[in-house]
C-alpha cells in the first residue's frame, strides 16, 4: 500500500499480508483495526501521522493471490 498526499506525492509505503483470510467468490472481506506504530524520527512516518486523514490517498498493488485450492495468481 502506498499513502500519498493530496497532491499525490508518496509519503509512505507499508506492505500488507492477509494470508489466512479467505474472500468468498465475489464477495468481500473489511479489514478494520489496522494501524501502525509512529517513529518519530523517521519523517515519512511523522508526515503519514500529520495529514490530516481526509487528505490522504491509498492506492493498493496486490502482488499475489492465493486460492484454496493452492494455486497462484
């Protein structure tokens, strides 16, 4: 995941892993209580928890997917 600006300019990059969650076929699935913990000497991090949320832009890169059956895509 990567967490830009309002002006679309990268903050941060965060790697995410679900591994173990299932999605039923054209369903869905909401990860709530996702955070991360704040360095305050690291300064992407501080800026990440200085904007203001409404002002933030997620974009998602799925690298895999894996199916129940064992397959990769």
């Amino acid at each position: 995941m990567t967490a830009k600006d309002l002006f679309g300019v990268d903050i941060l990059d965060i790697q995410l892993d679900f591994t173990g969650q299932t999605i039923p076929a054209n369903g869905k699935s909401v990860f709530e209580d996702l955070g991360i913990d704040i360095n305050e000497f690291q300064d992407k991090e501080v800026k990440l928890y200085g904007t203001n949320y409404d002002d933030l832009i997620f974009e998602y890169e799925i690298q895999s997917i894996v199916y129940t059956d064992g397959t990769t895509e």
